[in-house]
C-alpha cells in the first residue's frame, strides 16, 4: 500500500481541531439525552361509592296510614263528651328510611266557637323496648313499663294550647334507647327510632295518649261546676288537637377515616 503524505497548515490544524471538539459535543448531548428515559407504572382504586341515606316516617292510626311524611300529625277526636269520659289514642309511627332518627313529640289545640282546651287533661307514654300494642293502650296501663317503656308523661295534666312533650333536635340522648326515665325528661333528651329493619327492633315505636275530660262531681247549680259546658247545642265547647312528631337524623356529620371507620352513617 501506498502511503501518501497530507499536508496540513497551521489554519488548518485549527479547523480539524474544532470540528473535532463540536463532534464530540454533539456525541455527548446525544448521550445525555439517552439518560431521560425512565419506568411508569399505573393503579386505579375503584368502587369508591358514597350515596345519601334516607329518613322517612310513616304513621298508622285510627284515621291515617303511611302518611310517610318526615313530620306526620294526627288529630284525636271524640263527639259528645261528658264529665269522666277518657279518649285513648294509639299511634304508631316506623322509621321507614336508611338512617338513625331520633324524633319528639308535640301537639297544637285548636279550639271551637268556645274553648274546652283547658279544661281537658292530657297524658303520653310510648312502648319503646316495652312490649305493648294498640289494645293495651287503655286505663290503668299508662304505667306499666311492660309495656310501655318509654314513661314520657305517664300522668295526666292540663291541656295547653300547645305543647312540647319531647324536643327532636335536641342533643342528649335517652339515657337507654327504647326507654324513658324521669332523668330523661328533666335532661331534655330526644326519643330514639333505628332505620328501617334495624336488629335493635327499634325502628318502629307505639304511642299512647289518652286526653280525658275530668268530672268534678255534681254542679251546685245549672251555670256553674260541668254545667258551665252544658251547652244549648252540643259541640259549641271544643278542642281539637294535632299531634306532630318530627324526626331528623340521629347522627349528625362527623370526620371519619377508613379502613377502620364504619362505612355505613348508622353507628
């Protein structure tokens, strides 16, 4: 092989010597430019499902059934009373919703073209754990805590124009769920009512009220004592009255962390 001889000046030398550095620049960036790729990887977490519960009442009693309202009423009537007559008025009200509720219990009378409201009496008492039924709501049973459990005004006392027996958005809990002790009444506590099918058996409760019209014994005279409402016609001496039971939700938001939070609201 043949060899022949380059010649190079010292310009060129430069150039060579540049062009060299700028191609091993290039092969460096290159190379750098590989050290940018890197791993991925991707999970998802599915079923995360969060949908509103539901708090629902319905009422059933001698003139309304499954009214299922969230505030149901009723009305308590009775024609032609007379001195010592009573009136007992069963109602039984069932949380039919998905959620806890506590709830209370008030009335409103509303009275006639003359008010008999304060001279009627008025007396309440639930069944809550107790075992008693509409039959059972009569004389002489008001307190028995066999059956009726929840004692809210196990005695009779003076109608009112309205009346708060128990407060639904009250914050204190009964003392015992399906019960109601005296201690209950004074802290101000709500009555409570589990969700529909609750194991507790709790989520469905019975009321009973009797409204009674006292005899105060033989009149002195045609105008004064039970005659001062022996009117000319019948019925010019009345009340009527609206019971309403109110419910909210028992428990009220709370912050939780799962896994080990409940994943239900009742708890």
């Amino acid at each position: 092989m043949k060899t022949l001889p380059i010649s190079v000046s010292r310009g060129q030398q430069i150039k060579l010597v540049l062009f060299g550095a700028v191609v091993i620049g290039v092969l460096a960036t290159m190379t750098g430019r590989g050290t940018l790729a890197y791993f991925t990887t991707q999970v998802t977490s599915t079923g995360n499902t969060f949908s509103a519960g539901n708090l629902h009442f319905n009422i059933n009693d001698n003139n309304q059934a499954g009214a299922g309202l969230t505030a149901v009423t009723q009305s308590i009537t009775l024609s032609n009373m007379k001195p010592g007559d009573s009136v007992y008025a069963p109602m039984k009200v069932t949380n039919v919703g998905s959620l806890d509720a506590q709830y209370g219990v008030k009335y409103d009378a509303t009275a006639g073209s003359s008010d008999l409201t304060s001279h009627l009496k008025i007396r309440l008492v639930g069944r809550g754990s107790g075992a008693g039924v509409n039959a059972d709501c009569v004389s002489g049973s008001f307190t028995d805590t066999a059956k009726w459990n929840e004692q809210i005004a196990p005695s009779l006392a003076t109608l009112a124009a309205s009346h708060t027996f128990v407060d639904s958005t009250s914050t204190t809990a009964p003392a015992h769920d399906g019960a109601w002790v005296a201690a209950d009444t004074t802290a101000g506590a709500y009555l409570a009512l589990d969700h529909s099918g609750a194991s507790s058996g709790f989520d469905t409760d019975v009321l009973c009220a009797e409204v009674n019209f006292p005899d105060a014994g033989a009149p002195a005279d045609l105008t004064s004592g039970d005659n001062t409402y022996n009117d000319a016609s019948a019925g010019t001496w009345s009340t009527t009255l609206v019971f309403t039971l109110d419910g909210q939700q028992r428990h009220h938001p709370v912050e939780f962390d799962q896994p080990t939070a409940p994943t239900t609201g009742n708890y």
